[in-house]
C-alpha cells in the first residue's frame, strides 16, 4: 500500500478550489484546509476527512481515496450552501494539476450529505469524492 501520494492530492485538490472562479465568487477566500481560530464566515468551504484504501498491484503501489469537502453555510436554508457544493462539484470535475508525487488516476464525485447542524441554524453539506492515485 502507499500512503504517498496523499499530501500531494490534498494540495492539488485545494490549488483546484482556490483557483476556481465561481467558488471564491461564492466564499471569497474562505476555503481551508484547517478553519482558522476566531470567528468563521458565514460561507466557507473546507477538506475533511479521508479513508484510503490499498489498490496495488505487482507493478505498482496504488490507492483509492474517500476525501471529503465540506460547505457551511449560516444563511437560512439551503440555497447558498447547496450554490457553493455545486461550484466544488464543478471545480473537481475538469483536469487536476500534475500531482507533486505520483499520478491521479481519476477523481470522481460519490455522494454527499445535507444537514442542519448545531442548534439548526448552520447548513452542512459534506461531499465525499473518490480518487485513484499511483506512486511508482
């Protein structure tokens, strides 16, 4: 198994949601890979956690990646968090960047869950994505 390549997908995948246009439209600067101290704003993305799994081979160490991208939202409703999980969506579906180790096989989009959270005023979308990585 190789855990190898997995700072160098999380970078990719935040580099693609910075660089995204219609998101940071949406959340400005407001997508983290770690929530800063203080108060957050009222619509922020941010990478959550991870399973990988083995998926070598004889010729090649590999491995299959459950991330996950989280939007919060604190509007009333919805609407603005479901807008910014649509635009993470859209971020993820085009080409990555070349990886700084090893090689994204493919990134695919595999469920998502929408809640209230807290005391019911917060909205949470949590999106898990699926990708292949190889390192060899």
């Amino acid at each position: 198994m190789s855990y190898a390549t997995s700072a160098a997908l999380q970078a990719a995948i935040y580099a693609r949601l910075v660089a995204h246009a219609p998101l940071t439209d949406l959340v400005g600067e407001a997508i983290y890979d770690a929530l800063p101290a203080g108060p957050l704003p009222p619509l922020y993305a941010t990478l959550g956690a991870e399973k990988v799994r083995d998926r070598s081979d004889k010729t090649m160490a590999a491995a299959e990646h459950d991330l996950t991208v989280s939007v919060v939202s604190d509007a009333a409703g919805f609407r603005a968090a479901k807008e910014a999980a649509a635009a993470v969506s859209d971020a993820l579906a085009g080409p990555m960047p070349p990886l700084a180790r090893g090689r994204l096989v493919g990134l695919w989009f595999l469920r998502a869950r929408a809640r209230r959270t807290g005391s019911g005023d917060a909205r949470r979308i949590d999106m898990i994505f699926r990708a292949r990585s190889e390192d060899g």
